[in-house]
C-alpha cells in the first residue's frame, strides 16, 4: 500500500523537480544575451530598481532616466576602498609608516606558524592583500549563524589558527581578513574607532552626505533586500554588522562615491605616492592598495546577502560607474552592468552557467530513478537501496565540499552561505534527496519482507 502511494505521488515530484530544471535554464540562456545594455541586465535579472549611474570628473552625467544619485544603499567591499584611502591618509600624515609590521600596532597579533612569518606582515600587505591570509579566512565567520555578534577584535584573535598560503609578500591573495586586522590597526594607531575616522578621514574633507558605517540608510531600511530564487527576488532583511565595517558594511549613495573615487584620481586629497600605491598596482599585479585595475580603470565590487555594489573609474578620462542593486545570489550576475557600462562588454553568464548545469543534471538524476520506479514494477534488490541511500547523501556532500574547496575553504560549504549563495538550487537538492532517500526506505521495507 504504501508503495503504491509512493508511485501515486511521482508526478508530483516530477512536477515540482523538472519545470525548475527548465526555468533555470531558459534563465541562464536569456543572460547570454542581454547586448550592451546594463539597464537591461538589471531588468532581465528581476531587479528592475536598481541603479546603474554614470559620472565624469566625480559629477553625475545629466540625462540619466530612473537613476536616484543620493539613495543610499550598502556597498560591500567597497568599504575596503574606503578603508585604504584613510590609512593611506594616515600615512601621509606620519600617523602610521607604510611597511610597518602589524606588530608594531597590534602586539598580540598571531597567524599560525613560526613567530617570524607573523612579525613580516605589514600594513602595506594588508593593503594590496599580499599577507599570505588565505581567502578562506574570511569567508569563515560568514557561516556562523550569528557572526555579527563576533568582533572585530575576535575575528582577528581567530588568525592565530590560521596557516598562511604563501609567505608574506609572495602572492595575491583576496581576504576581507586583510582589512579586518588593518581597521584594528587604524583604531589602534588613532585611538579612534571606525567610524570617527570615517567622519574625520572622508566624509567631512569630500563633503560627503550619505556615507556611513551604521548601517543608516536615511530613512531607506538597507538591510533588506532579495535574494536571487529562480529569477525571482525572495525578500530578505539582515542586521548590520558593527564590527564589519572596514571591509563590508559600509553605507554610501551614488553621489558620494562618484565624489570619493575622483578624489582618488586627482586633486590634494592624497599625496602623488599614496595615489600611486592605490591606482597603479606592483609587481604586475591586477590589485593595488584597495581597487582593482584593469586597464585604465581602477574598480571595486562589493557583495552582501542582500545588496550588491561596483563602483569604478577610468584614470585618465575619468568617466566611471555606479552600480547598486538590492539582490544578491548565485543566479544574479552581479558584475554585468557595471562592465557592460563601464567596458562596454556583452553580458555573460558568469558563473551560474555551471550551477544551472548541475541543477539540470540532478533533475536528470532524479527523473531516471523516477522513471525505473514507473517502469519497473520487480521489487527492487539491496543493491537498488544502497545506490539510492549513497545517491541521496553523496551528491550534497560532494556539492558543498566542491563549493568550499572552491572558495579555499578546507572543508564543506557553511550552510548559511549556500543558503545565501543558491537556494533555488538547494530546494532542487533536498527535493531531490528526500525522494531518493524516502523511495530507499519504501523499497528496503519491501525487500526485507520478501527476505
């Protein structure tokens, strides 16, 4: 009896299982052909408020229809810019030296491994995310339930278990852990927090008036958002996280970063060499103090759960791009309209080709089992049991575990990140393994009878 509604119920599971598979992927096909549009890439991706703004010499380009320049919006790693300008400030003041070791400001500092490696880091690593600090280091915290209650100086305590990737100085390596510890520098050197030196350093030498590290958003909650699910915006509200904010949780408007970044190109708020460290990487690399390069333009994107930011310009015409958005995701190609706007690319399908490929090949996977079971009516064998028990818990864990590796961690993917990263993929994976463990059971049962 039980078996029979079992099979009575697969059209359901096919229902529910195979028209995400298709969605998913008509989606994935419309990215790939959106032009050169950035307004277009917003709208086809289900965020039509978003804002792709365009500025010359650090004023807003006339024209512009449905932009809204003094809306303020979260910006992600674009806090990072932020930070490094105020530290290279420092610098130029004789407030802190450029090669000191981190040390020197933070005696209790610690990675894991030998004394030596931890007393070579220096703030101009931190700056150019050279340390050795893994990315992993970073993302870490991110997958704990409540990582806004850490604090800032909590999660620099934590590198004192991590080992380094290459020695310092050696490579590149992208770690909000970086900037972390240098907003411990900063504090420390000053005697400041964060934000007084944001007030001090820039929003009241560039006139700034929507730029903040309280998560205000005058009079806009910025803490909420959506979250990408199958090309729709799943509504998502998060707190702001106080101890973040030298590498993430700043708050800012179009207007205002328009007005920082050119102040980063040209004029007296940094010294020529400050202004070199940040708009000219060394040693060949494509990221200088705080921005990336490439080409003539220096850029930064930035990514929370609920919000998504890129702001960049070219040095030497300075005409650049604002992009803020509300929705984040694993199927929202963040980065599109502020290339197509400010390279002139076509839009591409960045990364969730693949993900819509494994969404499509567990769907696949699925519907072959669901078939046998229509098709088939012998009772299945132990073999049939097993094959679908391991099918059911190898494919999350070999998901996740690829996920993790592939963002440098050494295990498997936090949940809350893959959460936030693709829930519409996850609800095709636990669809997936309730039905294959759920049809394990009922045919076990069965076998053991005839046993």
């Amino acid at each position: 009896m039980t078996s029979r509604r079992l099979m009575s119920a697969l059209p359901v599971v096919v229902a529910v299982i195979l028209p995400f598979a298709v969605a998913w992927s008509l989606l994935v096909v419309s990215q790939t052909r959106l032009g050169a549009d950035a307004t277009a890439a917003l709208r086809a991706q289900g965020q039509p408020d978003g804002q792709v703004v365009t500025f010359t010499a650090g004023r807003i380009d006339p024209g512009q229809a449905d932009i809204r320049p003094n809306e303020a919006a979260y910006v992600g790693s674009v806090s990072k810019t932020f930070t490094a300008a105020m530290t290279l400030r420092l610098v130029d003041r004789g407030v802190l030296r450029i090669d000191d070791p981190v040390v020197t400001h933070l005696p209790a500092f610690r990675v894991q491994g030998p004394r030596e490696e931890t007393e070579a880091i220096t703030v101009r690593m931190l700056l150019e995310q050279t340390s050795g600090i893994p990315t992993s280091a970073g993302i870490a915290d991110l997958g704990e339930r409540d990582h806004v209650q850490v604090s800032a100086r909590e999660r620099v305590a934590r590198l004192a278990q991590v080992p380094l990737v290459p020695e310092p100085g050696a490579e590149f390596h992208y770690s909000n852990s970086n900037y972390a510890v240098l907003g411990q520098v900063l504090a420390v050197a000053t005697g400041s927090l964060y934000p007084e030196l944001l007030r001090e350093e820039v929003i009241t030498p560039l006139g700034l008036t929507r730029t903040n590290a309280a998560g205000e958003g005058y009079g806009r909650d910025v803490g909420c958002g959506r979250l990408a699910f199958f090309g729709a915006g799943l509504p998502l509200c998060l707190p702001h996280d106080p101890h973040g904010v030298a590498e993430g949780y700043l708050v800012s408007s179009p207007t205002d970063l328009a007005t920082f970044v050119e102040a980063l190109r040209t004029g007296p708020y940094l010294t020529p060499e400050s202004r070199a460290l940040m708009l000219e990487p060394s040693g060949g690399r494509e990221y200088g103090a705080g921005l990336f390069r490439e080409g003539d333009v220096v850029h930064h994107p930035g990514d929370l759960t609920v919000a998504h930011a890129d702001v960049g310009v070219d040095v030497v015409t300075g005409r650049g791009t604002v992009v803020l958005v509300d929705q984040a995701g694993q199927l929202f190609d963040s980065s599109a309209p502020f290339r197509v706007s400010q390279f002139g690319e076509p839009v591409s399908d960045g990364g969730f080709r693949v993900v819509a490929l494994v969404m499509v090949g567990l769907a696949a996977v699925v519907a072959l089992f669901i078939a046998a079971d229509v098709l088939i009516r012998r009772r299945r064998t132990w073999w049939s049991v097993v094959l679908r028990v391991v099918v059911a818990v190898g494919l999350p864990l070999g998901l996740f575990y690829a996920a993790g590796r592939g963002l440098g961690l050494a295990g498997l993917l936090p949940w809350p990140l893959a959460v936030a990263a693709a829930p519409d993929l996850l609800l095709i994976l636990a669809v997936a393994s309730i039905y294959l463990l759920g049809s394990a059971v009922v045919f076990g049962v069965s076998a053991r009878r005839v046993a």
